[in-house]
C-alpha cells in the first residue's frame, strides 16, 4: 500500500514526504480538512494521542472528538477498515485518570460503529523519542544517584517502537483481525529495573535512592500548576505507579512477532553504548 499521512504542519513532516510518504495537511479537530486524507483509502490508523493538556488540545478534544473525526472521515469516504491506537489501562472507571478515561471513550466511539476494527493497547513504547527515557538517560550523566519513586516495584512492559509499527502494518493488512488486542515487550520489569536498564545501556550507571511516594505526589501536586510545562504530573504519577504491564500480550501470540527486549532497543538510540556481538535483529 502507498501511505499517506495527516500533518497539521507539512515543513515539519519532509522526513516522511522523503521516505515517499503523501502529506495531507489537515487536523482532527478540523473535520473538513480530513475529507482529502481519507478519500480513496483502504485503511485508516489512527494514532493522534496526548499525553499533557496544552490549550485547546485537551484530552475530550483529541481523544474523544478528534477520534470521532477522523472514524466519521473514515466511514464517509468508504474505507473498509479502521485501526486505532489506544493504550494499555484505557478504563471507564472514576478512578482512572482523564487519559485513560478519554482513550476508553475513543474505543468506544470505534468499538460501536459497523466499520471493522482493531485497536491496539501498547504499553509503554521504547524508542528514540521516548521523552521520559532520554530524561532519565541525561539524569545519568548530571546526577550521582537516581531518584525511583516509592519502591520501584510497580510494573512495566516497554515494548519496541518498529514492533509497535509493524502490529499496526499487521492490523491494517490482516482483514480477519477484528477486536481490542494489547502489545508489549518481551519481559515484565519493575520500575527500578527499567531505571537501571537505562543507566547501562547509556553506559553510566549510577545508585538509585528511594524517594517516598508522599513526597513524590506532594512534589507532583505542585507542579500541576505548571500545566504542560511541568516535569511530572499527579495523573502521570498515577499512571506510572498503576503500571503498564499487560497479561494479555498479542504481539507474538496474534501477530507472531518476536519482540525486542527492552535493553536491546536503547541500545539502538542511546549514547555512549558499548557496541554488542552477534546481534543479527535487523
């Protein structure tokens, strides 16, 4: 299939239109503007996702909305099937946070339609612009030690972002897929053996010390009021503590993918890696 892509800003997006990628300018909260992106389209995925409230770009906006955009763009234009990014946690509880709450009503904006689909659930995505992992690789070289929140012991499951892609290639070309499937990485490690995966593989590891998790949220609460500015957010604190391990992983047993551990991909982007042996992934 030739790809064609949504770009709000078509001089920031040359690196696509160089790989052969079509740009069509438009965005999720323009519902003209997606007429010209779905026409003609075997396939929609739809990725948009944030992460931090900034202005009009809120979670109901994006999520909800700009979901419920793109799938009427979709529906309109005959595309035959709709392939859906959400995340790993998406719930309608009270208690969620307003992220996984809003990524729960998108699946349901595309779980209650008769356009078939698949919706994804990644964990945790490890790759080269994974902000929250090049923060705690550049802590590695400024600090002595490195701060883990409470004992470290919540749970992740990174998952490698050419796996993540490939899943969505699978979803899109595998017509007799339909459903809500979750992907993950290879193994479950706690927070504080992601903390220290980090710090070998950018080549300075360093001793971590045990911030208790009242201080933690009395730090993040305050800097909520630094919108989208601050450096962690209680939402984000809950998430993180909640954990992003999934026991239904379908990355290998639906789409027979053999994921990339999680040491093996920071290897391919951080700094100052020792070099490896005998590694034949492509």
């Amino acid at each position: 299939h030739a790809v064609r892509a949504l770009v709000r800003d078509p001089a920031r997006a040359r690196w696509l239109a160089a790989g052969g990628v079509e740009l069509v300018r438009g965005d999720v909260r323009d519902p003209p503007s997606l007429r010209p992106f779905a026409e003609g389209a075997d396939a929609a995925i739809h990725l948009v996702g944030i992460i931090v409230e900034r202005g009009r770009q809120t979670f109901a906006a994006v999520h909800v909305a700009g979901t419920g955009a793109v799938h009427a763009a979709a529906q309109a234009a005959g595309v035959r099937r709709f392939v859906h990014m959400s995340a790993v946690g998406a719930r309608p509880e009270a208690k969620a946070t307003p992220y996984h709450r809003t990524k729960w009503q998108a699946e349901e904006l595309v779980r209650d339609s008769v356009l078939p689909y698949v919706i994804l659930r990644p964990s945790l995505i490890n790759g080269p612009e994974n902000a929250p992992i090049r923060t705690l690789a550049r802590l590695h070289y400024a600090l002595p030690v490195i701060p883990v929140f409470g004992d470290g012991r919540f749970p992740t499951q990174p998952v490698w972002i050419d796996d993540v892609a490939l899943a969505f290639a699978l979803a899109a070309e595998r017509v007799e897929l339909t459903g809500t499937f979750e992907l993950g990485g290879p193994e479950v490690l706690t927070y504080q053996q992601f903390v220290l995966a980090i710090g070998r593989a950018a080549g300075r590891s360093r001793p971590l010390v045990h911030v208790p998790l009242p201080v933690v949220r009395a730090a993040a609460a305050v800097f909520d009021r630094l919108g989208a500015a601050a450096p962690l957010t209680s939402d984000q604190l809950q998430m993180l503590v909640e954990g992003s391990a999934t026991p239904e992983n379908a990355i290998e047993r639906v789409f027979g993918i053999e994921p990339l551990s999680f040491e093996e991909g920071l290897r391919r982007f951080l700094p100052f890696s020792p070099p490896r042996k005998n590694q034949t992934r492509g």
